[in-house]
C-alpha cells in the first residue's frame, strides 16, 4: 500500500505492530472510562455542597463517593493515561519494541481488577481509615472471603517496572533518555510507597500522620510527577522537531527531584503533635523543591521560546503549554502553603482543594492529554477532528479556572475569617456561592472529558495500521 507521503502520523504508523498500537490504545482507553467515572462522582459530591439532600442512598453517600472520585481520577485516568503513553516512548525512544506484550496486557489486566474491586469496597463502606488517596481497602471482603484490590496494583506496576527495565536493556542507543530515567523511577518508588502506605505496622500512634503525608505525597510527587515530566521531555522536542532546551537541567531535576520530594509531606502537619523538627524539615525541603520544578518547567518553556506559530497551529502543544505552566505555579502555591504563616490560614479549607485541583489537572492532566494528542495519532494512523481537540481543550480550561479561582478565593476567605473569630456556620453560609461557580466549573470539564473520549475514539487503531505492515514471508 502506497504510503500518503507528507502526512506525518501516517508515515509514522507505518511498521507499526498493530498488537503494539492496540494495546497502548487500550491502556488510554480504559483510563477515559475511569476519567468520566470519576468525574460524574466528583460532580456528584461538589453538588452535595448546595444541595445536601441530593440522591440520598447510603452507597452513593458523600463519605464514599468521595474517595471514589478520588481514586477513579488518580488511580485510573492519570495512572493509566501516562503509563499508556510511557508503553509508547520506552520502546521508541530506546529505538526497540517493547520487550513483552503479554506482561503490559497482564499489568492492565491486574490495574484494572485491582481498581474495580477497590472501588466497590468503597461504595460499600470499606474503607482503609479514611486517610487522603489510601482510602481504598487492601482487600475486598465479600463474606469471609478477601479478594485482593491494592495488591493487584502494586504486582501490575512491579511487572510494568521490569517490563520497561528489560525494554532499556535492549535498546539499540548508547544512552538512557532522560523519558525513560523517569518512567523506571515511578514505577519502583510507586511499589515502595504503596507498601510502606499499607503495612499496618508503620501506622500506629502518631507515625500514622506522617506516614499519611508521606504516602499522600509521594504518591504525586514520585508516580504522577515522573510519569507527566518524563512523558514531556520526550513529547514536546518530538512536538516542535528540536532537542530539549538543556539535557544537564533534565538531569539536574531528576535526581533533585528524588533528593528533595520525599521527605516534605509533613508540611501538610503543621501545628500538630508532629514533631516540630520534622515539621522544620518539611519546610525547608518544600523550598528546595523549587529546584527540579523549575529546572523541568524552565526547560518546556525555553524549548516552547520562539514557537509561538507552532502553538497557535498545533492541537497538541497548548495542552503542553497549560501543563508546563501549571506544573511550575501548582508547585510554587504548594511551596508557599508550606510556610506557617500561609498554613494557619489556608489549611482545612477549601483553598487546598483548589491547589489540588490545579496540581492533577492543569499540570497532570494537561500534559497528558497533550501527549496522547501528540503521540496516538503516530501509533495509529488516525487523527482526531481539530475542532473537537479545541472544544476539549476550551472547556477543561475554562472549568479548571472556575473551580480553581472559587475555591481558592473562598477558601482564603474562610481561612481569614477564622482567624478573626468569625462562627463556624457562617463561614459555610459565605462558602456557598464560591461552591456553585466549583460545581458550574466541574460540569465544563466533565463535558471537556466526554469530548475527549470522542476523540480518543476517533484516534483508534484501524484496518489502516494493519495495511501498513509489510507482507509476511510465504
């Protein structure tokens, strides 16, 4: 078959396994069903806060839909989304195949069982103590019978870690690209923290907040983070056709990275029993932590320098361009939460939610999709409609700053107010208007992720890629 030469995804399908392309395809696939699932409980919750009757079943409760937003949105989009674009950039940049297809199916398989079976636990009220992003029970209880959830996960990404450790192995280059450092960092530390997160032993008395904000933390900031930065250091040159503005600032951040986010989760225990040397620490690596942020977000933007054409023609670079931004500011605004003074203002309200908001989606998320965007098309031969991709793009954006600026500026508020001896149910009473802008808000980007699942659609491998395969040998 004749290829269309000047269309660059289709030159790049060609060749392709198709077994390959549909597996990543299914990796992204399965994380927009965990997306909009996510979403439609997460809306579910945000507007409970204006009408706190709604849909009164104990299943679908506040207290249990909520951790299932959670874990929907962090566990199954995010996770999925940027493993399904590292199976796509391990292999590619090492100029191999991926070593094992069978063991990525598998990692799906068992990510995917151990999330549902979490999930329904959830929403019949097992819960592992209602602490931040480990509310998911280890293990499903149905009678007297366990069935494994968070285990499963913990086997799926050790089997992804030595899957992609034996793809680098094979590679057919002298050197690991900085993508694949990252990607190989996630997948170990990910396992260590899970583990550590859910050994019972190490959550007694008061070790039981500091290990809670050391797993809460580590979780974004030694999964997400490596998979969102290492899939940009390879999408973005390959985006704009030039290499990465400084190597040396990707490995400057690497290994700062691993130095300086581990041990700042307990800024989120100021002012507790926590010891206070401990809490000083937290602090002071918070700050320092604006080393490998802006030595990451530094090196985007400086590549981005001088692109603007390419940004206002292309459908994959302003994703990239809101998740670099919003990487190096949801940083920054985390760094400043750290301080005391900050703290004692914006902690236990709903300034933190704002942050964390603008951390998964404008940083995490944002950069995905615009890696999808950027690379599906190369696997698959497709091509989403423009239109669309700028629909997604508009209203993600648009509802990301709805609920950011509301629950930032009503949080504030509330903060101040306490601070001033203002009574606790008035504080809720001012809240309220800043919760309808936060649910207004959630509905644009849920609408934003339909448009994204009709996009992902339209970007599946076809009986295209499979025409593109050269003849087998008789």
């Amino acid at each position: 078959m004749k290829i269309p030469v000047g269309i660059p995804v289709f030159v790049a399908a060609a060749g392709i396994d198709p077994r390959f392309a549909r597996l990543v395809h299914r990796y992204l696939l399965s994380a927009v069903v965990w997306l909009l699932l996510g979403s439609l409980a997460g809306l579910l919750d945000a507007f409970r806060f204006n009408f706190p009757e709604l849909a009164e079943i104990s299943w679908l409760s506040f207290g249990r839909v909520r951790p299932v937003h959670t874990s929907l949105v962090l566990f199954g989009w995010a996770s999925l989304g940027l493993l399904g674009i590292a199976l796509y950039v391990v292999p590619r940049s090492s100029r191999t195949t991926l070593y094992s297809l069978k063991a990525a199916r598998a990692s799906l398989w068992l990510w995917n069982t151990g999330l549902l079976l979490g999930c329904v636990g959830l929403l019949l009220g097992q819960n592992n103590g209602n602490m931040e992003y480990r509310e998911m029970p280890a293990f499903l209880r149905v009678g007297g019978l366990p069935l494994p959830a968070v285990p499963l996960m913990a086997a799926s990404v050790l089997l992804l870690a030595w899957n992609f450790y034996k793809t680098m192995a094979t590679r057919k280059v002298s050197q690991i690209y900085i993508s694949n450092w990252f990607f190989l960092l996630a997948t170990l530390a990910v396992a260590v923290v899970i583990v550590i997160g859910y050994v019972p032993w190490f959550n007694r008395g008061l070790s039981q907040p500091v290990i809670q904000g050391w797993y809460m933390h580590n979780v974004v900031g030694m999964w997400f983070t490596p998979l969102a930065v290492g899939a940009t250091y390879y999408t973005l040159p390959k985006l704009l056709n030039k290499p990465i503005y400084s190597y040396a600032l990707g490995v400057l951040g690497f290994w700062t990275h691993i130095v300086f986010y581990t041990l700042i989760g307990t800024h989120h225990y100021i002012f507790s029993p926590v010891p206070p040397w401990l809490q000083t620490a937290a602090i002071i690596f918070s700050t320092a932590m604006m080393v490998p942020v802006w030595a990451s977000t530094g090196n985007f933007l400086l590549t981005m320098r001088g692109e603007r054409s390419a940004i206002r023609t292309s459908y994959s670079l302003p994703f990239l361009f809101v998740g670099a931004v919003a990487y190096g500011l949801a940083s920054t605004q985390g760094t400043a939460e750290a301080f005391k003074s900050a703290n004692e203002a914006w902690h236990f309200t709903h300034f933190t939610v704002g942050h964390s908001h603008l951390a998964m989606i404008g940083f995490v998320s944002f950069l995905a999709w615009g890696s999808i965007y950027g690379l599906l098309p190369r696997i698959s031969g497709r091509e989403p409609r423009v239109e669309l991709v700028s629909v997604h793009f508009w209203l993600s954006f648009i509802g990301l700053m709805m609920m950011f600026f509301s629950l930032s500026i009503g949080g504030h508020n509330t903060g101040m107010a306490w601070i001033e001896g203002t009574s606790f149910i008035e504080t809720v009473r001012a809240m309220a208007p800043y919760w309808v802008w936060r649910s207004v808000g959630g509905t644009f980007m849920l609408l934003g992720h339909i448009v994204f699942a009709i996009n992902l659609w339209s970007m599946r491998p076809g009986a295209f890629v499979d025409l593109m395969q050269p003849p087998k040998a008789e």
